[in-house]
C-alpha cells in the first residue's frame, strides 16, 4: 500500500468510531455488527477478512508484483442501506483526507479499537468528536444528533425482532 494510501485508510480507522453514527445509523445497524456475523466489531484493517472494517480486496490473475499494486482496492465494511451515501462517502473522504493531512499510520495488528455497539454510542462519540463537528458545521450537526436520538429514544425498550420489523415496515 503507498504511504498516500495507508495515511487515508488510518484517517478512515482512527475517526471510524465517529463516523459510523452516520455509515451505520440505525439502531438495526448495530444488530449486525456483532461477532460472528461477518460483520465488522473493530475498526480494523485486514487482508482478504469478511469481518474487517477495511478490508483489503484479494487481487487475482495480475501478472507481476507492479500490476497487483496497481489493481489494490479497499472495501469500507461498516456502512447499511440506511446510510445516506452522500454523508456516508463525504465522512469517508473527510476522515481519509484529515489522516492524509495530519500523516497518521496504520494502528498496529490486534491494536484496533472496538466499533461503537449501539447507535446511541455512535451518537456520542460523534458528539465528542471536534473534528468531526468542523466537517458538518454546527447547525447541521446539532440537527443530525438530535434527530437521531429521537429515533432512538421512539424505539426504545423493543427487542431486535420487534426493531427489525418496525424498521422493515418503515423503509
């Protein structure tokens, strides 16, 4: 991977707690990214690993070592159908960009820090994040956590059969 690209992955690594209030922002979301589900539960970046939060695409059928390089990809795992993609990718570059910047590395293998395991974590790691908040400006981020905690709080208390469907009525 080129110094360029593993400075953006870390960006993407390092703000993914945050971030992901908004690439997995319902409450279903977090159903899913628990062990055993091949679901991301670190922020974490792995070769050729279904469970990875970036995962490293397998390359097949290049001719030298140059041409694999050339046709290298990373796969962003912690992003659902109920993610807006314009806020999911502009979260993605923004923490891409911000690594890239500040010259961040990659965090050393088994160093990963957990994802958040509910969306009210998420939320309040968004929350705390300056940074993160500079991307959005006030008024647009103020709005976003108090929308989403208002969700939260309408479906409190149901069990995940009960989340699911309500949400499979929903959307």
């Amino acid at each position: 991977m080129s110094q360029v690209a593993a400075q953006f992955a870390a960006g993407v690594l390092h703000h993914l707690p945050a971030i992901a209030a908004i690439t997995a922002p319902s409450p279903v979301s977090y159903i899913r990214l628990t062990p055993g589900r091949w679901a991301p539960t670190t922020a974490d970046i792995v070769k050729q690993d279904r469970g990875a939060a970036l995962r490293v695409c397998p390359v097949f059928g290049a001719a030298s070592e140059k041409k694999t390089a050339s046709q290298f990809n990373l796969e962003f795992r912690v992003c659902d159908a109920a993610a807006s993609p314009y806020m999911a990718l502009g979260a993605l570059i923004f923490a891409g960009a911000d690594g890239i910047a500040r010259k961040l590395t990659l965090p050393e293998a088994g160093a990963a820090p957990p994802l958040p395991h509910s969306l009210g974590e998420a939320l309040d790691k968004m929350a705390a994040s300056q940074t993160v908040a500079s991307w959005f400006g006030p008024t647009f981020f103020e709005a976003y956590l108090r929308h989403k905690r208002s969700e939260l709080a309408h479906v409190a208390g149901l069990q995940p059969p009960e989340l699911c469907a309500r949400y499979a009525e929903i959307y």
